[in-house]
C-alpha cells in the first residue's frame, strides 16, 4: 500500500486545500438509486487501508435529511477524529440539482463542487467539475447502477484521497457476484475524466 | 408506517433499556464477509422511516479499527444527536468469538449482547441471546450471506428499534437483484428466532 501524500488540486485557476490537511470533509449526495452511501462506505474503507489515516463515515436520517435527497459523509484526518460529523465541506459530490441546491451552502468557499452534468444545469459557482456520470454509466459500461463508481474513479483520481490500488481493492469486493468486471471498468472510466480534466 | 413504542426485553429475568429511551446505541460486529456495514445501513434506513426518530450511523477505519473485527454502529434518538458516535452500547451483535472479546466492553451492564452461537462459545455474560444466524442461513435461506438479515430480523423484533414494514421494505429494497426472495425469508427466519425466544 503506496502512503498517500498531500495532492493539491486546481480547480479553475483556485488552489483547493488538499486532503494532506489534517481535516478533510467529504458528502456524496444524490437521490435513492444513485448508490451514495455504498460509495461512501467504499471510499472511506479504501482511504482506512492508509496506516496513517483516520476516517469517520456517517449517514444521518430524521428530519432534516428526508426528502429527495440521499446523502453519505466521511471524514479523514492524520490524527484522532473528536467530532465525526461533518462541519464544512472540503469536497461535495451532487448527483442531483435538488442534491447540489441542498448542500452546496455546507461547502467551504475554497471547497471542490463535483456534479453530474446532465442532471445539474443549475452550478451555484465557477469552482467546479462538472462530469455525465450517469450517462458515461449507461453508455461507457452499458450499466447505469455505476455512475458511483465512475464518481469514485474521478474523485481518488482528482484528491488523492485514496490510492488507485486501494479503491480498486474495496470496489472488487463489494461488487456483486458477476459484476466485479463492470465496476472496475467503471472505475477506470472515472480514472481516465480526471486525468483528461487536469490536463486542461 | 407505525410510530414504535417504547419496548422493554427481558433479557434472563432482567430488564433491558429499551429504543423509547432517548439515546439508543448499537454496533454490529463480525468480521469481514458478515455484511455487518450494510447491515447497519439498513437497519439505520428503517429506523430513518419513522418521523419521531432520528439515527446517525457511522463506521471508523483506523488503526483502532483495523484488524480481524468489522463493526458499525448507529445512534437512535427522538431529538437531536449532537454527540454521533457511540459512548456506551445498548445492543451489541457480535459474530465472531473475536468482535465478541473486543467490543463487550463497550456494553452497558444492562445492555443487550446477541451473539452467533456457533462462532462465539466463550460468552463473557448471562445476560446474553445466542442464535446459529451463519448456520441458520446456510440451512433455512440457503446461502450463508443472508446471516446478517437473519440478525436483524431479530433484533427489530427482540427491540421493536424499527417496524416490521419498515425493515422489509429497506431489505427489499436494498437487496441484489434477483435475491429480494431470499432476503425477505431470512428477514422472517429472524422475526421467527426472537418470537421463539420472547416465549420462553
């Protein structure tokens, strides 16, 4: 297992505080059916096989949190981790514009704002990525159940938040029987959005 | 949806705090391969379905949480949670001898330990259900992933934390396609074991 180290990334010309920080807060948010809270349990699992890592991951339910939106959080730090919860954003995902309208005032002003470009056309702010995942899953993998996978790819790949070997670990596994091939492939879409995104 | 009333388990002729008290902790624990994180997560959803309750479930990867035993946990309460992780545990599920030695610490004295009676023989308390769930799934379900809906059919059952209804349709929901069958007959294999037990 590679030690993960401090990964700046620029976002539209804006340095973005890194998880090499000793408190990074990340929320993948969607609808039911995007699968979120799986690929927060995925993430976070892949970022605990980092010796040096701590790593919270939450899901909340009651009133504030029904409604449309779904959401997962996790919380990563070098040291111990005192408050689980989220507090402000390093980094949100929104799959959703109901998910991006709820949630964008929880990220921090410097924060990395990922959405799925199809299904949020309303982006409160230049500071942002936005990627089909959902339609990169139908056609790309020809599956659109991994459109978290695929958001999984792009946000190890853009942070470094974990390392490709370990996502790629945690994915295989948690995979349904039969499907392992499909999610590493989507995986690997993710991969290869982020890298073509840098290169700008 | 039914609103869920306070429920007290008599575990051995003493009495259980039960989910209508106002902080309800539970951690399920096992090792990797029990299902003990999605478990957790279904178990927090169904309890998310009644509108008095609020949950925060939680997972930690780190060097406290690596090793042999996987855990998760939830917190019930009717108002808010400001404090997310679990202090003192009211239930503790353990399926392996390992999670069992680990975490009863972690138990209130009163509260409730409900083991897989197969893989845990050394059971550190009296006050204690044992059930053969891996067992019980291999012989009644037919395949021995369903052990952790077979506990939690029981544990919704012996605690009342969430509504028949509303674990069903989490379970169903949740499940991989083409297993909802399966999963539906474990969860009743479950509410059979505790209904079993309460008549003793």
């Amino acid at each position: 297992m590679t030690t993960m180290k401090e990964h700046k990334t620029n976002v539209n010309g804006k340095s973005h505080k890194g998880v090499g920080s000793d408190r990074y807060e990340v929320r993948l948010s969607g609808s039911g059916g995007h699968g979120v809270i799986l690929a927060c349990v995925m993430l976070a699992q892949a970022i605990g096989l980092d010796p040096h890592r701590n790593v919270v991951q939450t899901q909340s339910y009651g009133p504030e949190a029904r409604g449309g939106a779904s959401r997962a959080d996790l919380v990563v730090a070098k040291g111990d981790i005192f408050y689980p919860k989220t507090m402000k954003l390093d980094l949100l995902l929104a799959f959703t514009q109901e998910a991006c309208d709820k949630y964008y005032q929880d990220l921090k002003p410097t924060g990395l704002l990922i959405v799925d470009s199809t299904m949020v056309t309303k982006v409160p702010t230049k500071n942002s990525y936005g990627f089909p995942f959902l339609r990169l899953a139908r056609e790309k993998v020809g599956h659109p159940m991994v459109a978290n996978v695929i958001a999984l790819g792009v946000i190890t790949e853009l942070t470094g938040i974990a390392s490709r070997e370990a996502i790629k670990s945690v994915v295989k596994a948690r995979a349904p029987r039969g499907t392992e091939e499909k999610n590493l492939k989507a995986l690997q879409v993710g991969f290869d959005l982020a890298k073509q995104m840098r290169r700008r």
